[in-house]
C-alpha cells in the first residue's frame, strides 16, 4: 500500500478549510438569541421611558386637555419598534 506523499498536506489544509469555514459561518447560538433578545427589549424600553419621563415633565410644565405621559409613552413604544425592526433587518434576520 502506497500512500502519497502529499497525503498529510491535503488533510492540514482540508482541516483548516473546515475550521475556518466554521469561524467565518458559526451556527445558531443560545446566547446570541439571549443577546438579540436583550437587543430588542432595550431598543423598546429606552425610548418608552424616556417618553414616560419627558411627559410628566411636559404634563407640569405645559398642562393640555390630554395626556403628553400617555402620548409620549406611545411614541416611544412606536419608536422602539422601528429601531427594533431596523436592528432585525440589519442582522439579517429579515431574509
């Protein structure tokens, strides 16, 4: 039985192809989704309660017939939607 004597060099750069295909394209991952989790939740809830605080401010400052708490809270949830909705996109998780 004669083995080539380029046999060991194919086998180093087919191992390495393997282990550089799997650093460039690493599989699913509990804690990237944990991570993207965490991601989506603060892009909602920093706007929302920055519009719950600058409403109270607005409701003691310039009183109107309506709420500038409840308004603002709304439009930092549809905000925070937005942006959450970008992240995703960017990421790639909207294919």
């Amino acid at each position: 039985m004669t083995r080539k004597p380029d046999k060991p060099a194919e086998d180093i750069a087919r191992h390495a192809e393997r282990m550089k295909s799997t650093r460039d394209n690493p599989g699913p991952s509990p804690l990237r989704g944990i991570g993207t989790f965490g991601m989506i939740g603060w892009s909602i809830v920093v706007p929302t309660v920055g519009g719950a605080f600058l409403g109270l401010w607005l409701d003691r400052i310039a009183p109107q017939a309506f709420s500038w708490t409840l308004a603002l809270i709304l439009a930092g949830v549809v905000l925070g939607a937005f942006i959450a909705a970008a992240w995703i996109n960017k990421e790639g998780g909207g294919k």
